[in-house]
C-alpha cells in the first residue's frame, strides 16, 4: 500500500479512523524499517514525538481546538533551529550546537499541530548537490540505494520517497529542494523569495535561500505552504500582503505554458528529455496553450550562481570562528584560533567556496567578478520579466539527468555544479517553481520543473496537482520497499 | 588556470582559514577551475545594466530602536553553547600580542 499523503492523513484523523497515536507508531516503525539503508535522518525524536501524538489524541477526545495539521508526522532539514534540539547544518563545527529559538516555519507548523519527527541529513551548510557533503554520513536513494538522493536537501527528500514521512521541510538556494525530489520521485517547492520566513534558518546565501516543502502531492505542498507561508517580523525581507490560497483545477483552459528553448540544450541525458516533452505533451492535451520562448541570458545564470553563492557565503561563514557557539581549535594565539578552528572543522566544499568568495570578494576582482555577477542577474531577472508578459508559466527539466552512482561527482567541483543548470536561474530571479515527478528513465524518476512569476504558487501548484491526478508515476514505489 | 601557491596563501590569510598541507594542490586546482568556469561571464556585454544586490527590494525596513526583553534562561542558553566560558562571560583570547610590557597587555 502507498504510504499515505497528509491530506489523506488529515481526514483519517478527523474521521478518527486513525489515532495520532497509530501514525505515529507506523511512522516511527517505517523510519525504523528502512533508516539503516537510506540514512535519511541526523536524529529521530522517537520519545519526543510519541509523547506528542498522545497529547494530540487526548486533545481530540475532548474536542480541544486543533490546528489544521494535528498530528501529522513531519522532518526537517538539520538547518533549522529548533529550540531544545540539536541543529547542526550537516557540520562537524555545529555537531554539538543546541538551538536557543525556534525556526519561524518550524514554530508555525508545531502551532497547526504538526509533530517534528527528526531532523534530516542534508550537504554541510546547504552547499552540495548529493547530500554526501555531511559529516555524519550520505543518505542513499531510495529508488537505487547505491546513488545519490541530490541534494543538498536529500535527507528531507529521501525521507519522503521512502514513505517514512508525508511531508518534510528543505531549503532551496540553487535547487535543493527541487533536484533532490526530482531524483527522489517526489513534490519538490521552492517558494517566491520572501514567500516564507527566514528566520531561525541558518544562512548559506541570503540572497537565494528560502524555505519550501518536499512532499508527495502538489496538494501537500499547498496545504504546508499556507501554514508557513506569510510575513514575520523577525524577517524584514519577508513579502507582506495576501495570505496564500490554492485551488485544484480541472482543466488547463487558458493558460499559456512556455518552453524555454535554451534549457534544452546539450549536455540532457535523452531519455529525461523524452519524459519532459512527453510531459509538455500532456499539459497541451489538459488544455494549455504551449508555445516556445526564450531566456538568452540563462546560460550565464549557472556562472553568476558560482560567484554570487560563493560571496556570500565567505560573509555568512564568517560567524563560525570557534568563539560564541560550535567548537574550538585552539591555537597560539586569536587569529590563529579563528583558522585552525574553521580549517579543521568545515568539510572541503564549505572550504572551497570560502576561497573561492573571498577571491571574487578581493580587492581588483570586485568588479569583474562579484559586481559583474549582479548584473547578469539583472538580465536574468529581465529575461523572465519579459517572458511572463507572453506565458502564464514555464516547462522545463529539473535535473538534466537520473540519479548518478555514490561518489562519482564526488570529486570534481564543477561536473557537481553543473548538476545544477536548470535551478539556480530561478533563486537568482527570486521566483518560485516546483518539480513535479513525470515518469522513469534508466528506471529512475525524472523531474519537471514548473516556473512561475512571484507569488504565482497558486497556479504552480494547481497545474502540477492536475498533471499528477491525470499522470500518476506509473511504478512509483522505490526499490526499498520491495 | 591553478591558483599560485602565493594565491592560496593570501585567500586562506584573507578568510582565516587554514589549508592542510595535502590539501593544497588540489585546491590549487580546484579553485582555478572554478574560476575559470565563472570567469566566462567577462565576455557578457553588461553595459548600462545595473546590478541587482537582493532576493527582493522592498526597501529599507527598520524596527523601532527598542531592546527586546530576554529572560536569564536565554542568556544561559546562549552561554551554553559557547566552547569556553569563564563565569558569566565567553571566553575568547587575546586580540593583541603581549610581547612587550606596554598598555596593550594591561588590564
């Protein structure tokens, strides 16, 4: 049997078919099951969330006011603070690290009475495209437990490819939600800049960093982000305005989709490109109007991904010095504290990029590289302006392959980069997108990417929510459960 | 293009980082790879476009100038999770040399 959705969860629980108990107890015995292969989590709060489902239950009983997530099971990204707990950003200089607040998205889900099962595996400090960039170890495909998941949220997407959780929190700077549900076969949102408070949520790039859900229906993905979603005060770069609202479509009737010409170039594997046209194929017979456009300067965005991330991320790593919080390597004497202690506990990707922003960062390269960078970004950003004054939203591929073997992009910086092609243009122009499961290649779930102008989630995930009740995946159950 | 070992030396000083000594030839490489990769947006024309710095512009957004109320709890909390602690305060180290008895070594 398919594990269940949380909307599905949620009418079991209303209906008092299922206790919150029950959930809970199958929940925990499927992480259980299957943790030991696909190492999903940093840490599991079995007594924590027990405990919780019960209160939920006696909450029920007597008819108390429960929020609209009572009692559903739900991960989160190890980037995520949480009071009480450990967060370590998949890092040895965190590994010990106990949150002293709570992450506003994790605060709002706790409040509509969802219960935070663990915390899931992830690339140190968000930067990676496999989640084997951890310190406490990869997390494995589900589908395929000698590849990767993606990443860097591949912890969060494993964790719900494999029926352990409904629902999980990632975060997507350049395509961590997105790439890790496209290889993992599931409902990856990344949220319009600002969509979600980024409070409490420890920063890689804080320019393209944003909160957004990884699940297995479009439906769940709405039903999280209404939850979320919303202005906080504790972010002054959240948008304020109308809450989030979402409604199922029928038909596609008069909406345009575009397909962008440059994100079909060389260097897709054919059998992903079959499944992504077959998928537009689809979209046109649901009643869309498809047509082609094009985004010239997206071939650049990968570029001024890898000098903007890098930039920002020496600034935010800055605080890691072996002072305030994480661990210390002493030495002789302050500056040479500050050195031993981030060179002995940062892993070699958070190194890399370190060097890497403060050579873009340095005097006489400011201009050409970081400066240069942000004006790219204005293209891009302009590209898609003039794009969605003629579609309504955009197809594309998510990922430009399947899943690749453990350890095979491991050591080459660039090919892990380029990994990256069809995400990051989308976090350089603050919009939101979703990547939807459309089918097998090699046997492995291939991804489509929904594009949308910001705020457009409603729509996104409206059109993606129709694709899956017309499309369903075909064998859509991981090789783990066999 | 590999970086120059002279480059390594001034990026790791500039980020206090140390590099492991077998390390340093890999990242050599590394690094001037993905330099190179970037540098390919020299050859865009860029001219009269202005650059864009945020996720979103929304303006300055300030709060009022107003402390925010913490309660001891917090405070142990936040000194819990620094590595060294002498009372009440985290422990750093000093921040300038003592190598001559002068002003900068008094207390």
């Amino acid at each position: 049997m398919a594990p269940m959705t949380v909307a599905e969860l949620q009418e079991a629980l209303r209906s008092k078919s299922l206790s919150a108990a029950e959930t809970m107890k199958e929940t925990l015995a499927c992480i259980a099951r299957h943790e030991l292969t696909v190492h999903a989590f940093v840490e599991v709060y079995d007594q924590e969330a027990t405990h919780a489902a019960e209160i939920c239950d006696a909450a029920r009983a007597t008819g108390g006011g429960l929020g609209p997530l009572a009692g559903i099971p739900i991960a989160i990204k190890d980037n995520m603070v949480d009071e009480g707990h450990t967060a370590s950003g998949g890092s040895r200089m965190l590994q010990k690290y106990r949150s002293v607040y709570t992450a506003t998205a994790v605060e709002r889900l706790r409040a509509a009475g969802a219960i935070i099962v663990g915390r899931t595996n992830m690339d140190e400090f968000a930067m990676g495209s496999s989640t084997e960039n951890s310190a406490f170890g990869v997390t494995r495909n589900p589908w395929d437990t000698e590849r990767v998941p993606g990443g860097s949220s591949g912890g969060s997407a494993a964790a719900v490819a494999a029926g352990m959780v409904p629902a999980a929190l990632g975060s997507d700077t350049g395509g961590s939600i997105r790439q890790p549900a496209a290889l993992t076969g599931i409902v990856g949102l990344k949220p319009t800049y600002g969509r979600v408070s980024r409070h409490g949520l420890m920063a890689m790039a804080s320019s393209l960093d944003q909160i957004g859900t990884l699940t297995r229906t479009a439906e769940d993905a709405a039903l999280l982000l209404s939850i979320i979603s919303g202005a906080d005060p504790k972010d002054a770069t959240t948008l304020a305005g109308d809450a989030f609202t979402w409604s199922s479509r029928s038909s596609l009737e008069g909406l345009t989709v575009g397909v962008p010409q440059e994100f079909f170039a060389e260097g897709m594997d054919a059998d992903v490109e079959a499944r992504v046209r077959e998928a537009i194929a689809a979209f046109e017979k649901m009643g869309a109007t498809v047509r082609e456009v094009s985004l010239p300067a997206s071939s650049h965005a990968l570029a001024a991904y890898y000098v903007i991330v890098p930039a920002e991320v020496s600034s935010n790593m800055a605080r890691y010095d072996g002072i305030r919080y994480g661990e210390r390597v002493r030495a002789a004497d302050l500056h040479a504290t500050y050195a031993a202690t981030r060179g002995a506990l940062f892993g070699p990707e958070v190194r890399r990029r370190i060097l890497v922003g403060t050579y873009a960062l340095s005097a006489g390269y400011y201009d050409a590289y970081y400066r240069r960078a942000q004006q790219v970004r204005t293209l891009v950003r302009s590209d898609f302006d003039s794009a969605f004054g003629q579609v309504d939203l955009l197809l594309t591929p998510t990922s430009p392959t399947v899943a690749w073997p453990l350890g095979e992009k491991f050591s080459d910086p660039l090919t892990m980069y380029l990994s990256d092609v069809y995400t990051v243009s989308v976090n350089i122009a603050g919009l939101p997108a979703v990547s939807v499961p459309c089918g097998l290649a090699h046997g492995l779930p291939v991804g489509l990417q929904l594009i949308g102008p910001a705020l457009s989630e409603g729509t996104l995930l409206a059109a993606a929510g129709l694709y899956q009740d017309n499309h369903p995946m075909g064998t859509t159950e991981p090789h783990v459960f066999g | 293009m590999k970086l120059s070992s002279e480059e390594l030396d001034h990026l790791a000083k500039l980020a206090r980082l140390d590099v492991p000594v077998a390390e340093r030839e890999m990242l050599q490489e590394q690094i001037g790879a993905i330099i190179g990769y970037v540098a390919s947006l020299q050859q865009i024309d860029v001219t009269g476009v202005d650059p864009t710095f945020r996720g979103v512009e929304l303006g300055q957004r300030l709060r009022e100038d107003k402390p925010e109320v913490s309660d001891a709890e917090t405070r142990a909390a936040l000194l819990q999770a620094a590595p060294e602690k002498s009372g009440d305060y985290v422990k750093a180290q000093a921040a300038l040399q003592h190598k001559e008895k002068g002003v900068a070594g008094r207390v």
